[in-house]
C-alpha cells in the first residue's frame, strides 16, 4: 500500500518493531556513517537519528533488511511483483488475435493507464514550508568517510526532462555540497541525466533540475531500476503502490516532482558552465571513486513538509542496504527480462561481494549447443547488463544462490580454454581497474551442461588431487608468495588462493603463473586467485569483493592449461611500468571517529556493542593512508 511520506513510512517502520530511534546527538560529519555501517552490516533495524544539528531527522537503513525491502514494496511476495508485471505486458504484446485478445489487451491499456501519474495545479505536502532564499546547510548532509571530497547527498531523485520530447527521468545521482546553493551533479556519461544534459546543451538554455528526497519510499527504488530510457520511472511507482502518484509543479522551474516528497531542492544546471571537480566519495564499490569534472546544480529554492525527514544511505565495503535494492531488481525485472530478451532465462543473480555489475550468474533452460554462448552474447549489450564484468551461465537443477552448489555445477561444467570468452566493452565509470576510463575487458563464462557437440575434444578431468596430494608449500616456497589456501569444491581441492605483495616485487603475479604451469601435473587446481597479501585468505566474501573489483577479466587471467585459470586480482599500481589511471584506497574510518562513536555507543541504545568494522579491513588500505589507525 502506499505511504503518504518517509513520517508514514516511519510509523510502520516502528510498529513492525523495523526501527531503531535514537535522541543522543551523532554528527553527520562521518559519525552517523560509522554507526550505519555497524548495523548494516550486522543485520539491523532502520536507523532514525533525531538528533544530529538540524531540524530534519535523518533516515538510515531503510532498505536495508528483505523485510523492509518488501514493506517499501507493498507486497509479501518481490517474485510475485515481478510475476504481475509480466503478465500486464504479455497482455499488452500477446498476439491479441479475435475479440478475446483485443478485450484483453484493452484492460492491460487500462491497467497500465490507471498507474500514469497525474499533475495536480495544487501545491503539495512537499511544499509546506518554502525557503525562497535556499541554504543547502539547513539540511543534514553528510560526510561518509574520511577522505570524502565534503558532504554528499546519498539518497536523491534527480527529476530532468528531454527540452525536445519532454520525456522525463527521474535517476539517483549523488550531489556533492559545494556551498549555500551550489553542489556538483554527478550524473554519469551512460545514464539518461547526463543525456538530457547533452540536449539542453544544444539549445544554449539552461537545464531546469528538481531533486526530491524521500516521500514514498519506493520512488528511491524506482530512480534505480534498471528502465529503458523514456520509460517513466513513475508509472512504475504507480504500478507498485497502486496507486498513481500526484505530481506537483515547482515553484522556480518547470519540473515537476511528488507532492508527498519530504524535501524538494529546486534549480538549474548552465551547460555553458564549466566542469568542476567533484568527489572523491567512498563508493559502493568498496574504493573511493577518483574525483572527476561534473556539472554544477545551482539552487534556486527549498521547499518540504513540515514534518519532513530526511533520508540518506551509506556506501562502501560490501554489504549495505545497496544488496537489498539490487535483490528487489533480481526478482522484479527477471520476468520482464525474460519476456523482453531472453525466453530461456530462468533466473538471474548478483552476488553481493560483485556490488551488482562485477557479476552476474545467469541460469538458463538449455535446448541446443551454443545457447550458453549465445546468452552471454546478447545480455552483454542489455541495457545495464552492458556493465557486467563477469557473467556466468549455467543449465539444469542447480540454485545459483547457494554457492558452494553452484561452485560444484561451475567447477564440473567448464573448461576455462574453451569456455571462457573475452572481450572489452563499456564499464560502470567507478570501475578502476580498466587501463581505460569506462572501458574495459569483461569475461563471460559458459558454463552449462554441455552437449556432444560443446566438448571441443578437451576433457575436464574429474580426478582431482585428494589430501594426500604433495604439500603446496614445497613448490609454493618462492618469497614473493605470502601465503595460500586450498579449497575443496565436491570433495576435491579445485581452487587455490594466493596472497603475493606487488609493491615488493612487480612481477610476482607472472612468476607465479609460470610456476603453477611447470608444475601442473603435481598441482592441478581448476581456479587460482591471486590476491594482495593483506587480504584475509579464509574470508572468501572479501576475497571475491578483491577478485571481482581489482582486475580486468581480458588482461588479468593466464591459462595454466585448458582445464585451469588463474585470475589476478592484486594491486595493478605496482605493476611493471605502472598503472595507466589513479588506483584508489579501500573505504574505512578513521581513528578518531571509530573513538568517538565507541564512547557514546551505550547512549545510542542498542543493545550490544558492536566493533567498528574498519577495524578489520584496515590492512587493505594501501600505505597506511585512510587507516583506522591514522
């Protein structure tokens, strides 16, 4: 059902016994980060800090449980969403043959139609109270990590539209604060902000921008979802809550935006304007995006309820609530997908350690050689699926959500040499381990139950080393090694994990390689990863996060032999000639806002304590910079 506002939502929040109030003050600059990433990570409620410096209660957490995510929703069942909204488009393009189809595709028109949004001439909730003079400081923006460039506005719907066609977006771009009225839009080069932006440059006009936070919860939710351009991200709010949502016109431009939003901030961007820089900013990626020129938003009015909230997320090492947005899009748009692109997929899923476009497994319904192949081929160049890193497809009866049963399907079903493909292709623009801004290698893997005519004369061997097998370290014993693990899949010791420091030696990674080459037949793992020897060997969710994050699928793997990869995901700044781009530092807190939320943390009223997490991950931080112990 839908919420009249982030204070509705709130009250169902609390009564779900969802919600964790908090009155002791935490200061958006870096200590309410710190105290999210604690819950967050371990699970917790939604976070409502009455007390941070401004009238504005702030929002953490919201999305950040499947519960909460489905109460967002309005439904007990995401699959089921995804479910009904195939079915409104198989009726609107089934054949509609005879009087029958065409009833039928009429009442999916009318379904559809009774969910478009409606522009009211009244003012809104949304615009309560009005700040003709904005002052973006009244608002409790905050700073995530140390090393942030300043503060950031994490949760916004940016709302443009075309200044031709005048079809709207409504995308998430996060602002940073630059002063009173001006803040940078970081809207990236691929996305639908950026393209109306590259059309209002043609017209010499300035570009009319309106950023709404909060109001319904879903409009979030729906500002990520993965639509084809000049599809209206409300009407999908609409579908969700069912109910249409009411739109109301600004008060210093001709944008218009939700009358139930809690805070609306008004203004324009100048395409005739020079860039300015923007950022760093701890990113969802784990690493901290490199600052990089951005237009300038300038604020020309404020406007929100009078019980207004202010919403906000935060980002960084793996897992945040971020997992559970993405979770709601797995399950949503699988069967549009399926309509749309693929018939054969059955299902789809982003790993968390892959922060949504570093991985991608796809499970298909295989009927012919090749249709691995020719999955991978086609999602490629999908919409945002163009951003995958990784993909895999596999076939039959495995769940690809249980991974040490999908590791088993992937080890007996692929042979690296003949089932790997390569190529390059866009990449997500806070991917950093492209030589290429937002360009890159990417790898797709076919691993489906393979007919006759897939095999390709090479032989997966199913006899693998058993524990009697000779001791690694006697080959593994050259001092660029740092240390391995083994790991069994099924029984067998399938894949090795390496620790290697390539600032001490450059070309360890290629030596390590040629070593596992030599020595094959007495060490035959299927997968290798190399990692930086600060990674924690027995942690395999950071140990993925490392892998998928820190290399580049075409230049970093090395065949040890058809059946055997080896994938390296170090450090590339160390290696031989350096690295073509800035490489960025992991995300982590600092000392003294670590010290400070440990001192108030019984006054926050949870019922435990619970350590600092950048406590752990504080060796991946590259030469001590960004520590928790700077």
């Amino acid at each position: 059902m839908p919420y009249s506002g982030l204070a509705d939502f709130i009250t169902r929040l609390e009564e779900a016994g969802e919600l964790h109030r908090t009155k002791t003050f935490a200061d958006p600059v870096l200590e309410i980060a710190e105290i999210t990433d604690r819950i967050v990570k371990t699970g917790g409620l939604a976070l409502l800090f009455e007390n941070n410096g401004t009238r504005f209660p702030v929002l953490m957490n919201a999305y950040g449980s499947e519960r909460r995510m489905s109460m967002t929703l309005g439904t007990d069942d995401i699959s089921g969403t995804g479910e009904e909204l195939e079915k409104v488009f198989n009726t609107l393009t089934g054949p509609g043959d005879g009087i029958i189809g065409r009833i039928k595709s009429l009442k999916g028109l009318l379904t559809i139609a009774g969910y478009i949004p409606v522009k009211t001439g009244k003012r809104g909730r949304c615009q309560q109270v009005i700040h003709s003079k904005p002052d973006l400081s009244i608002l409790p923006v905050l700073k995530c990590w140390p090393h942030d460039g300043g503060r950031f506005i994490t949760l916004p719907v940016v709302n443009t539209y075309h200044p031709v066609t005048k079809k709207t977006n409504a995308g998430m771009y996060r602002l940073q604060v630059f002063g009173p009225d001006i803040a940078g839009m970081h809207w990236h080069r691929h996305k639908t902000g950026a393209s109306h932006y590259e059309e209002w440059k043609k017209t010499g006009k300035k570009m009319p921008v309106s950023v709404s936070l909060g109001g319904d919860p879903v409009y979030a939710w729906c500002a990520t979802a993965p639509l084809p351009e000049n599809i209206d991200e409300y009407i999908l709010a609409g579908f969700l809550r069912k109910k249409r949502v009411k739109l109301v016109k600004c008060l210093t431009n001709d944008v218009y935006v939700p009358a139930d939003a809690d805070i609306v901030i008004e203004g324009y961007v100048d395409p005739a304007e020079p860039l300015v820089m923007e950022g760093p900013f701890g990113d969802h990626t784990g690493f901290y995006s490199l600052a990089d020129l951005y237009p300038v938003f300038h604020v020309t009015c404020i406007t929100h309820a009078r019980d207004a909230v202010y919403p906000a997320t935060i980002v960084g090492i793996p897992p945040h609530e971020d997992a559970y947005l993405a979770m709601a899009t797995e399950k949503i748009f699988l069967s549009p997908m399926k309509l749309a692109i693929q018939p054969e997929i059955v299902d789809f899923h982003m790993p968390e350690p892959g922060v949504a476009h570093n991985l991608v497994i796809v499970k298909i319904k295989k009927s012919f050689p090749g249709q691995g192949m020719k999955v991978i081929s086609s999602l490629s160049g999908a919409g945002q699926m163009m951003f995958s890193k990784y993909m895999v497809v596999v076939s039959g009866d495995v769940d690809i959500r249980n991974y040490r049963e999908l590791a088993t399907h992937v080890f007996e079903n692929t042979a690296p040499e003949r089932d790997f493909v390569f190529t390059s292709g866009p990449m997500d623009v806070l991917d950093h381990s492209s030589d290429s801004f937002s360009f890159g290698g990417k790898a797709g893997v076919d691993a489906t139950v393979k007919l006759p005519e897939e095999t390709g004369g090479i032989a997966i061997s199913n006899t693998r080393q058993e524990s009697s097998a000779v001791d690694p370290s006697v080959i593994l014993n050259a001092p660029f090694v740092k240390g391995f693990r083994e790991y069994q899949v099924n029984g067998m010791k399938e894949m090795l994990i390496i620790g290697t420091d390539p600032s001490e030696d450059p070309a360890s990674v290629a030596m390590i390689c040629s070593l596992l080459k030599d020595n094959y037949g007495r060490l035959k793992y299927r997968l290798v990863l190399v990692v930086d020897h600060t990674v924690d060997l027995d942690d395999l969710y950071i140990v993925a996060w490392q892998i998928l994050g820190n290399s580049d699928p075409r230049r970093d793997h090395c065949f040890i032999s058809p059946d055997s990869i080896l994938i390296d995901g170090t450090i590339k700044l160390y290696r031989p000639g350096g690295f073509s781009r800035p490489w960025p530092n992991v995300v982590c807190s600092d000392k003294a806002t670590i010290e400070s939320v440990d001192r108030k943390w019984d006054a926050l009223g949870f019922d435990s304590f619970i350590p600092s997490f950048s406590r752990k991950f504080e060796r991946l931080v590259r030469n001590g910079k960004d520590t928790a112990s700077s």
